[in-house]
C-alpha cells in the first residue's frame, strides 16, 4: 500500500499531519513513537520577533468547536530556532514551520532564517490568522498574495505554501494568485472570524473581542472550500477544518486534498492523528486501494448509474 | 499521542451535598505517579458535546484517584451521571506541583474557597507521608470559606490529616459568618516560619495575595482556567504574572502566590 504523497519536491510517508497552533512543544508528554509515524509535523506560528499574545480570556467552548483568539504568542524566529526546534528535530518526522511576517521583509527575513535548517522541508506562510486587529488580511487580497508568495519563492530552498483564509468571496481567486505566483500548496483553511458574548456582563468573552472559529463545526464549509479551489488549481492542498476522525480526512482527500491536518481535535483526543492514519490504512485495505493517489480528487459527481 | 491519555474504570460517584461530587477512578497509572496540586483532564463525553475536556485537582490518590467537584455546567453535569465500571477517558497527572515546605517551616497554612479545597488533602496526605520519612511535619491549618454549609465539606478527612481547621461561610450557618479572610485574624502569622497555599476563587485569592505582601508572606496558588489540550499546546489558558503570560496548564496550575497578576 502506498500512502506517500509529494509537495514541491518533497515527499512525505503518509499524507498525516497536524495544524499548525494544534501540537505541543511539550515532548515530555507525547508518545514519541506514534507521532514518529505521522508524515509531518507542522509547530505553531513563528514570527520573526516574539510575541505575547492576546490577553486572557483566549479560548471559548462553542457547539463541536471553540473560539481562540491566542495571539501567536511564540518565542520569535531565533527564540524558537534555539529553544523549541532542537526537540522537534529530534522527533525525526519532517517539520513545516508555519511562519508570519507583519510585512513582506519580515517575510523574507523569516524564510532565510528557516529554509536551511535541519528537518526542515517546507514552510507555510500563514497569510489568514484573523487575530492580529488586521482590517484586511494578506490572504484576501489575490494581488498581496501574489507579491508576497513570489518574494518568498524566489529565495526559499525548500516549497512554500501559502495558507489562506476562509473569509472571501471566492476562494478561487485567491488559490489560483498563490499557484500563479510559484506556491507548491496550498493549506486550507484557516480558522473563521466568529465571536461569543456573556450576556451577565454584557461584554465579549474573548480579551480580543473576537476569534477564529475551528473544530468540526467548520469541517462542511471547510470542505466545501477545499473542493472548489481543487478545481481551480493544480497544486496539492494540505486539509484542514475540523478532522475528528478517518472518514472526515478521507472526505477531503476525496475532494482534492493532498495531504490532512488534524488540529483542533488534538486538544481533545491527542491521539486522534494516529487513528486518522491507521483509519486511512483500514480503508485502503477494505476497498483495494493501492495507492493514496488513487483517492485524491477521486469524488464521483456524475449521476449514479440507475440499476434496472 | 500523550503517554498520559489512559482509559480508567470509575469505581464510585457520590453525591456529597446537592451540588458537589466525590469521583473515584481505578487508575493504577495515575497513582504513584501523581504530585500534591496535579490535575487530570477529563473527557466526559465521547461526542462532541461538550467539546473541551475538563480539567480538576486530584483530590486524593491513594487505592484510587479521588477528585472533588461542583456541578457548575454541561461538563460536571454529565461526569455527575457516570456509574461504577463506566468508562472514562483520562489525560494526567498533568501540570506543576506544589512545593513542599522549606525546613524552617514551622505552620503550614492553606486557604480554600469552595471547591479550592480539592488539592489539600493529598497535600496533606503527602506532608503526613514525610513525616514518616523523618522530616519535621510542620503545623497544619486549614482557613476554609464557602458560600454556606453546603459549600463546605471534608472538614473530617483533613481534621483526620491532622489538620486544624477553622471554617467561615457567608451566612454564617457553619463557622464565622464573613469571608475567609475574616479568619485570618487567629493565626500567627510568622514570615520566617510560615508557608501559605491557596485555591479558590480569584477574588479571595486576590485579598490573600494583598494580605501576604503586608506581611511578606510566601506562598503558593492552584488556579483554574478554561483549558482546550491542557498540555501546553494550544496556549489558551494563560493568565498574567509578572513573568507574563504563563499557561495554567503547563507552567501552572502552581504558581508563586506574589506573582499572579489577579486583574
């Protein structure tokens, strides 16, 4: 059975990994061996200087989902590189760094101090976190998209993935300005902008007034996203929105994606991207599929056969 | 992926007053394991309502882990219906433990508001368990403030641990009638000797932490905040110190009394 798949010129062992902001740099308290398995790893956010983050409250409970407004709270680009990534590296499974700019420079600055460290196969330019107070973000606007996405490729040694937001009125343009501008993938989606008050204090509950939205109270809409802009372009798309289970991966596989991240399952059941994988395997097996490929965009739109 | 995610039986649920709960998990793992302070995170549902685990204190760990809680929401409501030999999915022992008390501790003073009363008896348990080490074990008081009688509870365990425990309820129908700090008036509160720790709400937590920089008190907190993942991923449980944000979960729920910024 073959569950590789490739973006850029890299290629992953299986098509599992995790969202970004969604796994630990707690080591001590993952079972090292099970995410050795997965086929990548992706931290959270780092921006080129440290980041406190967003005052409390950071989180809220929603139907089958929650609110974060965190903050990118991490350690800065060389922070992180000296405390956080020398543990990751030695997990041994091929680490995305996800990083964000507040300008094109910053940017560019970021993918220097990250493209050539070890483990490092990939980075993902995270173009769409609604919590920052920015009135319009890179990844809904094609045009910022597009500059920025060309600046990044022409230094990054290694692919580029742009992660957009689900926030705009069409998905397809802003997918086809990354793939136009030398994007390797896309990651989609990020969380949606989304609030919740307490109505005995008549205020927001979040310190940041609103949020993102994630959880598999996104996964229909996410999924929905994920298929249109597989129509539109060639890349591969990296899934996410929600993935609680194999079945919910293997939806987006089937609608265009080329690799799943669970994310904010792992809050809830830290082994649910192991059990994604080993789901996958079960139904590779049970339905004689060979290879992963034959899955991705396999969904069947046209009429059902009439059996008569 | 966590070492620490088990699934446990539950051996007994009782009721101990209309609102609170004592749940008993047959969790081998856990024991032995488990610090004074340390929590487990509970998924009370396999669905996904609710949505978030629920984080709280071990109470005590001895054949099996006790903890102590309040049916406040949706959460302990349903923890509230588990039977014995249900299933239960656990996360733990997770989180910074208190600090055992400096040689020169002579007292030992812990305050609890409520349901902050949960990681105080293990406390205690383990200070007991020192003795028997051949350390000194220092005076035991236990300053507790509820809302009424109800709000009150395992006063014989800790008297049983040894402990001298003075109560206070708003109404006054067990103990003095006021606040906790309305105790604090009857016991000597000698710095150089003294080691105070707290839980409860952040209000009282706030009067005790004023109180302690008068008197140049030291000490330590237990908090609580709502937490996702509890494992210091996702970073929403964080609260101000003057170290700033620092997670409940992973950097906490233990923290230096001083250096909690209560807002």
């Amino acid at each position: 059975m073959n569950l590789s798949v490739k973006i850029g010129n890299v290629r992953f062992k299986n098509p599992v990994t995790v969202a970004s902001g969604t796994f630990g740099h707690a080591e001590q308290y993952y079972d090292l061996e099970e995410v050795g398995r997965l086929g990548a790893l992706v931290p959270k956010t780092v921006t080129l200087k440290a980041r406190l983050g967003n005052p409390p409250a950071r989180i809220v409970e929603t139907p089958a989902g929650m609110l974060n407004a965190i903050g990118i709270e991490n350690p800065g680009a060389d922070g992180f590189i000296h405390h956080k990534l020398p543990s990751l590296q030695r997990i041994g499974v091929p680490l995305i760094i996800s990083i964000l700019g507040h300008s094109d420079e910053e940017f560019v600055t970021l993918v220097s101090k990250f493209h050539e460290q070890r483990q490092i196969v990939a980075l993902e330019l995270n173009l769409s976190c609604p919590n920052l107070g920015k009135k319009v973000l890179v990844a809904q606007d094609p045009q910022a998209t597009h500059r920025l996405v060309k600046r990044v490729k022409k230094i990054s040694r290694v692919p580029v993935i742009a992660k957009l937001a689900p926030q705009v009125t069409d998905i397809t343009v802003i997918a086809r300005a990354a793939q136009d501008a030398g994007a390797d993938a896309l990651s989609l989606i990020n969380t949606f902008p989304a609030m919740a008050i307490d109505t005995l204090r008549r205020r927001p509950i979040l310190g940041n007034l609103s949020g993102g939205l994630s959880g598999p109270a996104i996964r229909p809409m996410a999924l929905c996203l994920v298929y249109t802009a597989a129509q539109e372009v060639k890349i591969p798309i990296i899934a996410m929105g929600g993935i609680v289970t194999a079945d919910d991966a293997l939806q987006f596989i089937l609608a265009g994606a080329t690799m799943v991240a669970v994310g904010t399952t792992n809050f809830i059941n830290p082994r649910a991207p192991i059990e994604v994988l080993e789901g996958i395997k079960k139904y590779m097996r049970g339905n004689k599929v060979k290879d992963i490929q034959q899955l991705i965009g396999g969904l069947r739109t046209e009429a059902a056969e009439t059996k008569g | 992926m966590p070492q620490l995610q088990n699934i446990y039986r539950v051996v007994a649920n009782k009721k101990l007053s209309p609102r609170f709960y004592q749940l008993c998990i047959d969790a081998p793992s856990i024991i032995g394991k488990v610090q004074p302070g340390q929590f487990i995170h509970i998924r009370v549902n396999d669905g996904l309502e609710p949505f978030f685990r629920r984080p709280f204190s071990v109470y005590r760990a001895q054949k099996y882990v006790e903890i102590l809680y309040e049916v406040i929401g949706p959460g302990t409501q349903i923890l509230s219906l588990k039977k014995k030999g249900d299933p239960l999915d656990v996360l733990g022992p997770i989180g910074k433990s208190f600090d055992m008390p400096s040689p020169e501790t002579r007292q030992v003073v812990m305050v609890a508001g409520g349901i902050g009363v949960a990681p105080f008896l293990i406390l205690t348990d383990f200070l007991r368990k020192r003795q028997s080490l051949g350390f000194d074990v220092p005076k035991l008081i236990l300053l507790y403030g509820g809302r009424t009688k109800g709000h009150v509870f395992s006063m014989k365990e800790f008297i049983n641990n040894g402990c001298a425990v003075h109560v206070a309820t708003d109404d006054g129908s067990v103990g003095v009638r006021g606040r906790v700090d309305k105790l604090f008036s009857r016991i000597d509160f000698n710095p150089r000797t003294t080691w105070i720790y707290t839980c409860g709400p952040k209000p009282m937590m706030a009067v005790l932490q004023r109180f302690a920089r008068r008197h140049r008190l030291q000490g330590q907190a237990c908090c609580e905040e709502t937490m996702a993942c509890a494992l210091g991923a996702c970073l929403g449980c964080s609260i101000r110190t003057t170290q700033g944000f620092r997670t409940v979960c992973y950097d906490g729920p233990v923290f230096d009394l001083n250096e909690i910024i209560f807002e």
